[in-house]
C-alpha cells in the first residue's frame, strides 16, 4: 500500500495502478464481511493485533479467516 501511494504521490500513474492490479483481490476480501472484521483478522495475521470487532459486530468466522489468509498468502503478506 506505501509503494502504491508512493507511486501515484511521484506522478507515476502506471506503476501505481499496476500496484493497485495487485492489490484488488485483498481490497475485495477485505469487505466480504462488514467491516472492520476481516481487517482486523488480517492484522492479526500479519502480527499486528488489532482486537475484536466491538458489539454488535463479532469476530470473524473460520471461513472469512481462510479466504483472509489465502489472500495474504498470494500476495506474499504471511
């Protein structure tokens, strides 16, 4: 995400949108839930504990966590 506004904050549209190519499938899994829980279960992942979602929201389920983690796995995040 640095390198993708780095990019666009030079003026360097192509490599930033190329950037953001690579990005979409963690933006998409990032809403596959309301948020902040999937994000919160990505931070947890990438060893940056965020905590539970506060009420009413709740944590995020196995099956989000997996499609989480898988996505982070692609982009080489965990």
């Amino acid at each position: 995400m640095q390198a993708l506004v780095e990019a666009h904050t030079k003026g360097d549209g192509d490599l930033a949108a190329g950037i953001n190519r690579e990005l979409v499938p963690l933006f998409d899994v990032l809403f596959i839930t309301s948020n902040p829980i999937p994000l919160k279960a990505a931070l947890e992942m990438v060893g940056r504990p965020a905590g539970g979602p506060r009420l009413p929201l709740v944590p995020a389920t196995e099956a989000e966590k997996t499609k989480v983690r898988a996505v982070l796995e692609q982009l080489g995040l965990v």
